[in-house]
C-alpha cells in the first residue's frame, strides 16, 4: 500500500475545471465522421494532439498512430510494476454528424448553458477521452511522488469508430496489439445515472449483439409495365418486406439481460416489477412488449435486448417506370443476440421473410460479445459507484449496437462499459435521445463526478 502521507491531496475542484476545459476544446474540433474510411475523413489526428499535449504537461510522452493520413489513434502508458496485468480505458474520438440548424446551441461551439457543456460528442464520447486522459495525469502524479502502480493502465483514444473501427480500435488490435492489450477495458456505453420510475440505475455495458448484414434478393419475370404481374420481383420484396415488419423474431433472454431485468425490477414499485420479470420469460415476453409496455422507445429497447432483430433498410429495384424489372432486393440490418449463431440468425430471418428469397448474401458479418458481470473489476465498478451514489444501483447491460469492444475482445480483453455521468433526475434528459441526437449535452457537475469515480475506481484496480 502507498504510503498516503507522500501524495498531495487532490483538488477535485481544480481537476475538474481542467477536465470541463479539455472537452471543451474536444468538442470544438469537429472530427466528424462521414464513413468514407479515407484519410482526413473525421481527421481525429487534430484532437488526439491536444489529448497528447494535456498528457506530456503530465510528464506521460504518448504516440500516436495511424493506418491512413489524419485517422489519429492516440495510445499512452504509464507503467505499474507488472505484478498484475494491464488496464485499458479507451475512448473513440471520432462523432457523427450534427444538423446544426436542429441544435439549440452551435454543436461545436462547446457553450455551456443550464450547467451543460453543449456540443457533438459531449457524452459520445469526448467526455471519456477527457476523464480518461484526467486520470492519467492522476496517476503520472501519483508515481512521481513515489507511489506505485500494480498494473500498467493504458489510455488509447481511438479514430473511426462510427464508421466500424477499421481505422481505429481494430488497426490497434492488428497491428499494435502489444501496446494495447489489457486484462480489463473500461470504454463505452455505460455509468450513466438512468432514472426510472423515480430511481435511479447505472447500466455497465458487459455485452452488445453481433452484426449480420445481409442483402436478400427476389427474381420475377421482367415484362412491360402495361400488363402488371402479381409475381413480380417487386411485389415479392414488398410482401417479404412487410411480413418482416410485422414479425416479431423469437425471444431468447441470455444471462445478462436476465440480471439487467430483475435487478431492476427488484428496484421498481408493485406493477413495473411484475411487468419486468415476466419479459425474462420467452412464452409471455411478446404480449407483454406488445400490449404493456406502452412507450415506443421502452418497447423498441426492451425487445431489441430480448431477440435477435432485423431492420430493412436500404431497398432497390428496377430503373424505368414502364418496365417491371426481374430482380428486387433488400438489404437487411441483423443484430443477434449473445449465444446466438449466423446460422440459426438466418434460419429466423427466413421464416420472417415467409417468401424465400432468391438468394440471402451476408455482407458484414461480426460475432456478439459478452463478458461476464462476476468478475473482480465488475464488483468493484459497482462498488465505487455505490459509495458516490447510495440510492442508485449498477447493473449489467447488453446494447443493441457495437463499440471498440468488438475489437479489444479478440485479444482475450475483458471489456465493460464505464464512463461515469450523473445526470440531474429533476431535468428529466434522456441519455439514450442524446447518443446521435440533437441537443447532445453533459451537466459540468455531473462530469466532474464522473472523472472521481472514473480515477477512483481505476487506481483501486492498479492498486494505486
Ligand atoms: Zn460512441
């Protein structure tokens, strides 16, 4: 153990000023990300040098790297005594795009209004590349003034993310899998105070689905438009189209979703508690979805933890509008679900779809992840999230979407979502509105205490 009387106290007031300002200027870097997977694209390179600058005024010297011109990749370290294997925090410093003229405030100016820093990425995920980079100069101060780590902790804030990490986490992974690979990553989504039904609950994200995009295509027999064909290769797709609207894909609870939904449900008054626990059952989850829960969004989350999912979205067929043309397709957003195969995923999309189609490619295909929520580094997150927040309770999360996870995970990392925000309950805000929306905002205060949480947790675990 350290020897506390060596380390200055830390002023978290100060600290936290610091951590407002260097989001700040994050924000105000506008590393958009169009998907064109080229260089310059999002160029992230600009904010991974002020994240580089905060860090050597530390006394930590980063590197930076990149597979294409401008896509920064910024990767620090500072070294424990190796006793015990490495941590990771991770942050992706790319965004999606903003409508600026839907915003109530520049979506790059990073003004502050109501206790808000305003602007694109402020919670996805400029706010975790700031704490993260905070924490490290922590723990840089904390080894000069001669304490010691047991771990070395690894920040990497990387490029490309929104466009499906190629140029990012996965390069790491492929090709600098030795400076990045970590028994633990801490990144995104999760830690975020979600308030329901007048508690308050911290999701940690320790699973997301897989990815299987397919394209799927109808043939008929092209003719003149003169003399309609109920068997054309448009009307096929349009049947299979809306019958895959109006099917709901079977339930398969995994494990996780299980101690999200009870933990919950633990939590909440008489008829919530009973309408959450009965969707952890197969047979009955679908009329509850459909006849109980009756917020859209509720529904569309809920069921989207429960099953695998497929979203039609991109369609296309024939060219001239009096010529009815042989082929029809459709491409398909598959999502599965923990423990679930291509191959079974497939077979539920063909039942869907009730028509067969010609042919069903998969396009994009990448596995679920899953990790497990008894782990030492899962009770501890809880932990410490408990000792700043007695009232909320922390509970394991799978999301619908994909993040950097995908990547750590091939090097055996185990990865959670933390990257800590409380949220005012008496603002009624809507983290899950604000991930691509407009508006998208962090409170100061409430990022403040997320960086005490972030450093807290992560020098206990380093054995700071
Ligand atoms: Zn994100």
């Amino acid at each position: 153990m350290p020897d506390d009387s060596k380390s200055a106290p830390i002023d978290w007031k100060a600290e936290s000023a610091t951590c407002v300002e260097l989001l700040r200027d994050l924000i105000r870097i506008p590393t958009v990300n169009k998907g064109t997977g080229e260089a310059g694209d999002a160029n992230e390179r600009v904010a991974a040098e002020r994240l580089a600058e905060h860090l050597r005024a530390a006394g930590v010297e980063p590197k930076i790297v990149e597979k294409k011109k401008g896509r920064g990749n910024l990767i620090a370290r500072i070294k424990g005594d190796g006793s015990k294997p490495p941590l990771l925090l991770n942050a992706h410093l790319d965004v999606v795009e903003a409508d600026a003229g839907a915003w109530k405030h520049d979506p790059f100016g990073a003004e502050i209004h109501d206790g808000y820093i305003w602007g694109r990425g402020a919670i996805d995920m400029k706010h975790m590349a700031a704490m993260s980079a905070c924490t490290m100069a922590l723990l840089a101060r904390h080894v000069r003034e001669g304490g010691r780590l047991e771990r070395d902790v690894i920040f990497a804030a990387v490029a490309d993310e929104e466009a499906g990490c190629a140029l990012g986490s996965m390069y790491l992974c492929d090709e600098h899998a030795d400076d990045v690979r970590a028994e633990y990553m801490l990144g995104e989504i999760g830690a975020f105070s979600l308030h329901l039904f007048g508690r308050t609950f911290y999701p940690i994200q320790v699973a997301e689905k897989g990815v299987c995009w397919v394209r799927a295509t109808y043939q008929g027999k092209p003719g003149h438009g003169s003399m309609p064909d109920p068997e054309s290769a448009v009307l096929k797709l349009a049947r299979a189209i809306e019958r895959l609207g109006k099917t709901r894909m079977p339930m398969h609870p995994t494990e996780v979703v299980r101690q999200f939904l009870t933990g919950m449900a633990r939590e909440l008054p008489a008829p919530q508690r009973h309408v959450l626990r009965r969707l952890t059952t197969p047979q009955v989850a679908a009329l509850i979805l459909d006849y109980l829960i009756r917020d859209p969004g509720q529904r569309r989350s809920f069921g989207a933890m429960l099953s695998n999912t497929a979203s039609p979205t991109v369609v296309r067929a024939g060219s001239k509008v009096n010529v009815i043309p042989g082929r029809a397709s459709v491409e398909i957003d598959g999502r599965t679900l923990p423990g679930q195969s291509e191959s079974a995923f497939l077979q539920e999309l063909r039942r869907a779809l009730g028509e067969e189609p010609a042919s069903l490619e998969v396009l994009r295909s990448l596995p679920p992840v899953e990790a497990p929520a008894t782990t030492p580094m899962f009770e501890l997150l809880a932990a410490t999230l408990a000792r700043h927040d007695p009232s909320g309770v922390a509970l394991p999360y799978l999301i619908p979407g994909f993040t950097d996870a995908k990547a750590y995970t091939r090097l055996g990392t185990i990865c959670y979502g933390f990257a800590p925000v409380r949220f005012d309950p008496t603002h009624e805000i809507s983290f899950a509105a604000m991930y691509h929306g407009h508006d998208e905002r962090v409170p100061v205060d409430g990022l403040g205490w997320g960086l005490r949480i972030l450093h807290e947790a992560v020098s206990r675990f380093a054995g700071a």
